[in-house]
C-alpha cells in the first residue's frame, strides 16, 4: 500500500485535518469546530480532532489504518505536559502509524518556509510566536506571560481603553457604544458590573469591530490596535535575539490580525521590526496551516519532503482554498 499521510492543524476557532498521497496531491480537507483543549477541554479537543479525522478519510474513501504518518498542530500545547496528554488523545485514534504532536505555529512555519527555519508569528483568536534556527526551538508562552495575543489582546486593551475613557483617562472613543451595544447595557457602570460581578466577557469576535472603529479614525482604537501589533513584533524579535540566526531571517505570519488588510495593524507591526537590528522577511502565509502539518508528516517518515511533493502539495491546497472560504487561516471574519 503507499504512503497516505495525516496533518491536523488545529486552532482556536476550527480544526482542519487533511489527507495527502505520496505523490504530494491533497486528497480531502476535514472541517471541525476548535480542538484547542484549553478552550474545550481534552475531551472536548477528542471529540472536534475525531469529526475532522473522519471526515477527511471519508470524503477519500480510506480508514484510519490507512495512515502511514501523521502530525497534529495543536493550540495550546506549549508544555512537554501538554504534548503528552494530546498524544494519549491521538494515539486512541487507531491510525496505521505513531502520531507526533507539536503546536500549531509550528505548522505555520513549516508550510511558509522551505527548510523550517526562520520564525512565524500566528496573529488570530489567540496568539502564538515560534522560531527556529538549525538546533533549537523556541517558542512564547502565554498572554499573560509576555506574549501577543491575538483577538483576545485586542478585546482586553478594549476593555482597558474604556474603562479609562470613563475614568478621565482618555478621551471619549466610539469603542464605549459599540461595547454596551454588544453587551445589551445602558450605560459603563452596568457594564462593568456585568464584567466583575457577572462574569460577562468581551468575546473575541468583537475584535473585527475594533477594527472598523479604528479605520474610521477613533484614535484610541487605533491604539489599541498599534498595541496588539507591537507586542507580536516584540514577540519575533524577542525569540530571534535569543537564537542562531546570520542575514535575512523569514517571517511567516498568519490568523486573521495580520491577514485582515489593515494597515494601522501592519504597519506598527512592521515599524516595530524594522527598530530591531535583524533583517526580517515578512511573508503572509498564502495555505492554509494543516499545510505544514503534511509537511511535517512526510519529513517524518521519509527524512525530507522533496521539492515536487512540496510543489504538488502548494498547489493543490491553493486550488482547495481558492474555492471554499472554509479554508481561511482564520474563524474570526476580517474585512480588508
């Protein structure tokens, strides 16, 4: 039988599993809601990574056993304990192989650059920073932790401006209304009442609004946007200084954030590396990221992915994405 290899990639928002021949042809593309165990539990993370699988080996007519490799990129596996939980998780699944679990910028990188070597910035529900030289992986840890994070540090500095707007800090911006609106409130007290003592949350699909407002003009959306994005290049340039790295160093960037068409967003996050001394080539990841979880698979069972695989593989996931909008990088809807 020939090879028949898995990539998942799993996110904040949705899970893609995907199915590739020997030859680098992408025969299915399965669809889930978030495998993020840390959004739905391991559990839950099961039962999203299960309904991808399956779909995708159904709709190419193979079962599990058929898999002759396979690579999960996961959200949320930032710990050598996390890998081990997720890898009890897929190992239940049966496949004709030993899975491997890594995280999911992982994936990103591996589908944006031809050797895996460079560093990828995931800008989306959440956020995540890898970067690799020859030897070492490294990656951010956390949004509490120093780390960009995506649409959820957007609606949290969200939070933060207006609160500040109300307290006299700031001068009254747009984002107070749209924020009551969302929330069904009458006024800020109300609202952050519902926040402290209710539980409400600012979901993170409020993150496009934020854009909108600041594309208007509303300075402190603006900022809030120019924040976000300066963290996340601090997030690269932080990694890249901590590494081997000599000349250009590629950037693949991908999530909705850096592929929403905003240039408040990306030209912050470009000023910020470009204050750096490291010569950085931004790229935005054109595939979606189960990409590289496919390239990861062949790597792994034959010791390198050849260049007419590679180019097979490109080619027909671009074909897939050009023609369902399912397979946009990222769930949450940016306009451009």
């Amino acid at each position: 039988m020939s090879d028949l290899f898995l990539g998942v990639d799993a996110g904040g928002t949705k899970t893609h599993a995907a199915i590739m021949d020997a030859s680098g042809r992408l025969l299915s593309l399965g669809v889930a809601s978030t495998g993020n165990w840390e959004r739905v539990g391991i559990d839950g993370s099961a039962v999203a990574l299960t309904r991808a699988i399956d779909d995708a080996l159904a709709q190419c007519g193979r079962e599990r056993g058929d898999v002759t490799s396979a690579s999960f990129a996961l959200a949320g596996i930032d710990w050598d304990s996390d890998i081990e939980a997720m890898r009890h998780v897929v190992a239940g699944f049966d496949l004709g192989c030993k899975p491997v679990v890594m995280n999911d910028a992982i994936a990103v990188l591996l589908a944006g650059t031809d050797d895996g070597v460079g560093c990828a910035s995931v800008a989306g529900t959440g956020g995540k920073t890898v970067a690799r030289d020859r030897t070492t992986t490294l990656a951010t840890l956390g949004m509490s932790l120093g780390e960009g994070g995506g649409a959820g540090q957007i609606v949290a500095e969200t939070l933060t401006a207006v609160a500040e707007a109300y307290h006299g800090q700031r001068p009254p911006t747009a984002l107070t209304a749209a924020v009551l609106g969302l929330a069904g409130l009458r006024d800020e007290p109300a609202f952050f009442e519902a926040i402290a003592r209710d539980g409400h949350q600012l979901p993170e699909s409020f993150a496009p609004t934020v854009f909108s407002i600041a594309e208007s003009g509303d300075a402190t959306a603006i900022d809030v946007l120019q924040r976000v994005a300066r963290q996340h290049a601090r997030d690269v340039i932080g990694l890249v200084n901590r590494l081997d790295f000599q000349g250009e160093v590629p950037l693949v960037c991908a999530g909705g954030l850096h592929t929403s068409g905003s240039t408040i967003f990306s030209h912050a996050f470009e000023r910020a590396l470009a204050d750096s001394r490291w010569q950085l080539r931004t790229v935005v990841l054109d595939v979606v990221p189960v990409v590289g979880a496919l390239v990861d698979s062949v790597v792994r069972a034959n010791g390198r992915i050849t260049s007419e695989q590679r180019a097979a593989l490109i080619a027909s996931a671009s074909a897939l994405d050009e023609g369902d909008t399912v397979l946009s990088s990222d769930g949450i809807a940016f306009s451009s």
